[in-house]
C-alpha cells in the first residue's frame, strides 16, 4: 500500500480538516499523543474503546491497535508515525486494513490557548466518498473525547498536589 500519501495535504480534495481552540497547554495536548494509556481513552468516536499492541512513538515506529466498537465489532488498525514535533506535530499514516489515509495533527498556540487542527487526507478519493461525512462527525468526537481526557488529566494533576 501506499504510505507516502502526499506533502501538502490542504491542496487534496480529498482530505478532512476538523480543528478546535481548547484551553489545554501544548505540551499537555501532546502529551496526549505520546502517552499510550492517554491516546487509549480518546482515540476514535464516541462508545469506541482500544486495545494497543504495538506504541513506538518515534518517527518510522508502528503503532498498531484493535479498536472495539459499541456493538461488539473489532477493528484491527496499523498506522506508522512519519513524523513527531514535540508540542507542534504528529504525522500518522494509517496504513490498513480498512483506510489508507495520512493524518497531520497540528498543535499551535493561540492567543486564547491551544489550536488543535486533525487534516485527514485519503489515498483514493473513491474511500474519501464513502467515508468523508462519518469521519467528519467522528473527528470532533475525537476531539471532545480528547478534551475530556485533557481535564481528567488536570484534575488529577491538581489533586496530587
């Protein structure tokens, strides 16, 4: 399969931009990313739950998880990290076995918090079609699921100390 999806993903008609402002930190966004028992609470849409197999958050490293749908159904994801920026980028390729798509996860400071922007872009445009009006929905779950844990995270924080 592919994996070098493209280099300028906003020129694609085939991609996906979901973006929100959260009062979260950089690095508390990132961290998100980079700390596997983090990225399973929030990762996927709403009533979605996952198992990791495989987490080398380092460029070329594998990631690979089982996501366990509201219904009992099990989806098997292997995705590579293409590129880290601690604090500003996470590039993910989602290599198989359903969707073939490169993620740029964007991680900027505004000057009301932390810009979090997910650009999607997909290999073939016949998925994109299929899937382009689900995944919109299931980003911004994502993103609030991601928010939530961002919180929790906060909370904890402040009661230990």
């Amino acid at each position: 399969m592919q994996t070098d999806l493209l280099t300028e993903p906003h020129n694609s008609e085939r991609t996906i931009v979901n973006a929100r402002v959260t009062a979260f930190s950089e690095r508390a966004v990132f961290e998100a990313f980079a700390n596997p028992a983090q990225l399973k609470e929030w990762w996927g849409p709403n009533g979605f739950t996952n198992t990791f197999h495989e987490f080398q958050f380092v460029p070329g490293g594998d990631w690979r998880f089982t996501m366990h749908a509201p219904d009992g159904a099990k989806y098997e994801n292997f995705c590579r990290f293409v590129a880290i920026d601690p604090n500003e980028m996470v590039v993910v390729d989602h290599i198989e076995p359903v969707h073939n798509f490169r993620l740029v996860a964007k991680i900027t400071k505004t000057g009301i918090g932390t810009e979090i922007q997910f650009c999607m872009t997909f290999a073939l445009a016949e998925e994109y079609e299929r899937v382009k009006d689900f995944v919109r929905i299931a980003n911004e779950q994502n993103l609030d699921r991601l928010e939530a844990v961002l919180q929790k995270t906060k909370t904890a924080k402040e009661e230990d100390t």
